[in-house]
C-alpha cells in the first residue's frame, strides 16, 4: 500500500512552500502532491473573485478523487493553519478515502466556526470583522500580503525560518481571499472517526504537556484529543516547519502515517494534576466566601492584618468544576498565609479564553478594592501572587505599581504573551511592565522542568528586570515541573513554598517609608 500525502497551506501560501517536505516524502518512497488553492497561486497571477472556502473544498476534494481512482492509495491530508479548514471540510466529504488528518501546529477547525476564529493576532481579527461589516462584496475583498518578517509573525513565528527562506515566502506569497476566513465551515460529522494526529511547533507557543493540561481543566472542546485514534508529536521550531526543518518534519508526518505519536490521558482516567493534593499538610483556617471572593482569616489578634491575593493562571472554562479558588493550590496558599498571620484571598476571575484578559484583569483590580475596603485588611500592606498563565494580569501592577502594594510574586508564570495567542503589543507583557516596576520586590518561583515555551518568556523577564535594575529574587525549584505544588510534593518543592511565603511576608511587614524613600 503506497501512502500519498496531499500537502495543503496556509493563508497567503501555495504549493512552494512544500517543496522541501514534497521531496523528502518522494524520497522516502511516499508520493507527495502540494496544493495550490484557488486564488493562491502567487502574486503575479490574477486575483480570483468569488473565492470562498467552499471553493478551497473543492480543490482538495478534486485532488482526493483524482489519486483515489489509481486504487492502493493511503492518503494522508496535512492542514498548515489555515489549510486545516478545506482540509477538514474535504475529509468530511470523502471520509471513506482518507487513512489520516494531519494538523500542522493548529488546531482541529468546528462545524460552524469560519477560519476568522483561528487568525492568532487578535487585532488582525478585529480588522477583519469590521471589514466583514462593509458594503463591498466579501468574495472580492482580499487581505494583503505580510510584507516583512515582522508582519509575517503576526501569523505564527517564524522562528527557526532562514531568512532567504523567509525573502521567498513573501516574494511568493499571494493576496488572501477574505471570503476564505469568513465562511463558516459546515461538517456533517464523517470525519470524525479519521484518525488524526496533531504537530505542534513548540517554539510557536504549544507543546503536549500544555495540551494535556488543558484537556485536564475539562475543557469540553478538547475532549476529542484524548481520543486513542488521535496522537501527537513536537517539533522545536517555530510555525512554518516546512521551512526551518523540513527533514524533521518529513520524519514526522511518515511517523504519523503509520500511527505512531503521542496519546493524551483522558480527564477523566486519574485525577489530573491541579486537583491532587497540596503538598503541605496544614490546618483549617477560617475561610469566608462572598462573590468571587474567598478570604482566609489568621488567628484574630490587634489591628488589621496585611493580605496576600492569589491570581489564579488560565485560560480555564467558564465550566470548569471545581473553580479555581478551589483548587488545592490555591487554598493551600490561603490557608498557608492565613497560618502565618495574614488574610491570604483567593478569588475566580473570567480568563476563560486568551481574549479575555482585559476582563479577567478588571475582576482582579475589583477584588483587590474590595479586600483593600475589609476592615480587617490593612489597605496599605498588600501583596499579589500570581500563577501560571496569570502572570499576564501582572503587567498592569508592574507598570505603575501602587505604594501600597508591598510585593509581587509569581510562581512558573507566563510573562510574555506565547506567539500563537496573537496578542501583539498588548499590554499584557510583563517583559516590558517590569521597566516600570521601580523598587516593588518581585519573587519568582521558577520550575527548573518548566515547559520549554514558557521558560522563555521567564528568561526574557529576567533579562529585562535586570537591564532596568529591578528588584527580582529567584527561588528555583531544579526538579520542579509547571505547578510544582501538586505534582511534586518533594522536600524541594515544600522548601521552596516556604521562602516564597516568609520571603512575601517580610515585604508585607517592612516599614511602608522604605518603599516611598526608595
């Protein structure tokens, strides 16, 4: 049985970007066939009018019929972002004929949802809907080609790219239809029992582990990856593997056709990482709960008491159950501060998708008003503790930090936006908000087996906060991995909780004239 692999691009990109990979299937004794769709052909040509995604459907339909009459033939259809809609929707056709879907370093496209959802840069989408919203007729309207490295990382990294290979990408490259990216696709559900393996490019922002750890939230959407027809692999390189390491990508798609590659742990077959124990045994405290708010109260004593406010990470469904403040770690830490004599606060706040940062960081700063306004807080000893994907709504605290916020901590946190969350030149960076941190004390708690994507935007913090002088102390944890504090309940890991928590305390407890003198 020969394997035959039909190679379909991306946004602005014909069949030349495959030329690499086409060649390496050849010889290895598989037949490649790159597509070129309609209105894609390069930017000497005409522009096609009337071009949607149904018309890209078809294209790869006709190319699925045409090696299916030879007979013997295992096709295999590979999605580059984009491609993977006209992939989807081709396979959902003739389902019968495909042995395989291969999506490279995106997701799996939904019935009813248009390419736009899938555009990483958000502002690139938000100018896209708004010229959706014009007189013109969308099937001539098309989006411009990405004239510079620059503009092209708005579309995925390109790291990895040599830049002669980047210079022939742009020169290639064609005008996108933008009937293309609005059409919603229609599934009627056949393709669902293809077997399916994800490449994700780990320099591009996503990796297994982080996968994992999303299908171990509940997010239903992600459910079907967890599937044992649907595998994985990583590739270390940035979103256009066809172009920076197109052996390896070879190796992996020949990999994929034969069915190897990752399986996922279903969130259901044990008990996934963020809910297994706290790794420190302690008491209850009192905890009172009102709104989104949980304050865990110390021992009463005189006055009011310093508070520590615990920023859960995310994107985290707006289902999920139990809610974050639930989750062991974060009452391990409030019942921890509590312990040691102040109110620790954990909160839910609405970082359900990665463009809900703006929202999610207005329910912090109301929850900070609201435990500033406790009598029994004092208003001007105050510390923030971020996690995970919630070291972005850090950003706005380093900026123009309050006198009365005494200390940010962060443990394994995201401090700069992964490339494929299409934020751009948000303001949620924490890279370029700690120029603005002054004096703040910072303490980081960084996992030494942290995902690889992550503990770049880490280094790149560090490096930042100290070319600015910042006040950054680090309390490694080597043998730590991403959440530390319930999937390695080692005597390492309960040391390093400790110094973060007498490290917080001691900034809360300083004389509030050290800071304004400073």
């Amino acid at each position: 049985m020969t394997t035959t692999f039909i190679l379909v691009p991306g946004t602005f990109t014909g069949d030349q970007v495959w030329d690499g990979t086409a060649e390496g299937l050849a010889a290895a004794g598989a037949e490649a066939h790159a597509v070129t769709l309609t209105g894609l052909g390069g930017r000497g040509g005409t522009p096609a009018t009337g071009v949607d995604l149904e018309t890209h459907i078809a294209d790869v339909v006709r190319l699925i019929d045409s090696v299916g009459t030879a007979g013997g033939q295992d096709i295999v259809l590979v999605g580059h972002d984009y491609g993977m809609h006209p992939v989807l929707g081709a396979a959902d056709r003739r389902a019968g004929r495909v042995a395989r879907i291969v999506c490279l370093d995106t997701g799996l496209p939904q019935d009813g949802v248009p390419a736009l959802a899938t555009v990483p840069d958000q502002g690139v989408r938000e100018e896209l809907r708004t010229r959706a919203g014009q007189d013109a007729p969308v099937g001539e309207e098309v989006l411009p080609v990405p004239d510079s490295g620059a503009a092209w990382q708005r579309w995925g990294s390109t790291a990895g790219v040599p830049e002669e290979a980047l210079d022939r990408l742009t020169r290639l490259a064609a005008p996108q239809p933008l009937g293309t990216l609005l059409q919603p696709l229609r599934l009627t559900g056949a393709a669902s029992a293809v077997p399916t393996t994800g490449v994700l490019c780990t320099a591009n922002g996503a990796s297994i582990e982080m996968v994992q750890m999303q299908v171990g939230l509940g997010n239903p959407a992600l459910r079907a990856l967890a599937d044992r027809r649907v595998g994985f692999f990583e590739l270390p390189t940035g979103h256009w593997p066809m172009l920076s390491c197109p052996g390896e990508l070879v190796t992996v798609l020949l990999r994929a056709a034969a069915g190897e590659g990752h399986r996922l742990t279903p969130a259901t077959d044990e008990r996934p990482g963020h809910l297994r124990p706290f790794l420190l045994d302690l008491p209850d405290v009192p905890r009172e709960r009102s709104g989104n708010l949980d304050l865990y109260l110390p021992p009463e004593g005189e006055g009011p008491c310093p508070a520590v406010v615990l920023v859960h990470g995310g994107p985290v469904p707006a289902d999920a159950r139990p809610t974050p403040r639930d989750w062991p770690t974060l009452t391990g830490y409030g019942r921890l501060a509590a312990l040691r004599g102040v109110v620790g606060v954990t909160l839910d706040h609405r970082l359900h998708e990665i463009t809900d940062h703006a929202r999610a960081a207005e329910d912090v700063a109301a929850a900070v008003d609201l435990v500033r306004a406790d009598p029994r807080v004092d208003p001007d000893r105050v510390a923030l503790w971020f996690f995970s994907g919630g070291g972005l709504l850090a950003a706005d605290w380093l900026a123009a930090p309050p006198v009365w916020l005494r200390c940010v901590a962060a443990n394994y946190p995201i401090l700069a936006p992964l490339p494929n969350w299409g934020l751009g030149d948000s303001r949620f960076r924490p890279v370029r908000a700690v120029r603005g941190a002054g004096e703040l004390p910072v303490v980081l708690l960084r996992a030494g087996l942290e995902m690889p994507e992550i503990a770049v935007t880490v280094a790149e913090f560090l490096a930042a906060a100290e070319e600015c002088g910042a006040a950054v102390e680090v309390i490694d944890v080597p043998e730590g991995h991403h959440g530390f504090e319930t999937v390695d309940p080692t005597d390492a890991s309960r040391d390093a909780v400790h110094r973060a928590m007498s490290s917080v305390l001691s900034h809360l407890t300083a004389r509030s004239s050290d800071r304004q003198a400073a």
